[in-house]
C-alpha cells in the first residue's frame, strides 16, 4: 500500500466516522478534548496494522487516545454500523 492509498483509506474512514458522530452527537460527550483519533478498520488488515503501528509511535505525546474499531464503509458508502469506541488514558 502506497502513502498515497492509505491516506484515501484513512480519510474514509474518518468520514465515515464523523457521519457517525453527527448522527450520534452522544459520542462527543465521550470524547476528551484534544485527542488523537485512531481508527483500525476491521476488515482491512493492511491497513489497520499501519494504523496500530502509527498508534504505536504516538501514544507517548501526552494526548488521550481514542481509538474507533469499525468496518469500512465501501466506495459509495457513508453510514457504517455501530462502531467500538475506546478512549485510552493519556
């Protein structure tokens, strides 16, 4: 997988994640200010182990975690199913 490719894949996922989010405003009361968003899509492996490894590296800044386990949403495909939302403390 290019840079390139998944960055497109990344920013579907946050797309489709924040479709959730406006659909669902409850998760924002979730959410810690100024976080770092992770999403590892469940059913694309390549990518969700670039993403876990980006994860990795970051987790020491200070910021809280949260991080989104969720299907991708496909090609025309903005809604997805409930996702896992888990906030890891800083």
């Amino acid at each position: 997988m290019t840079d390139e490719e998944m960055f497109n894949r990344n920013a579907d996922l946050q797309t489709a994640f924040m479709q959730y989010i406006l659909d669902h405003p409850e998760i924002i009361e979730k959410l810690p200010p100024d976080y770092l968003l992770v999403i590892l899509p469940e059913d694309d492996p390549e990518l969700a182990k670039r993403n876990e490894a980006l994860l990795q590296a970051r987790v020491s800044d200070g910021k809280p975690v949260v991080v989104v386990r969720m299907k991708s949403p496909g090609p025309a495909k903005l809604r997805i199913s409930t996702p896992k939302v888990k906030v890891l403390a800083s």
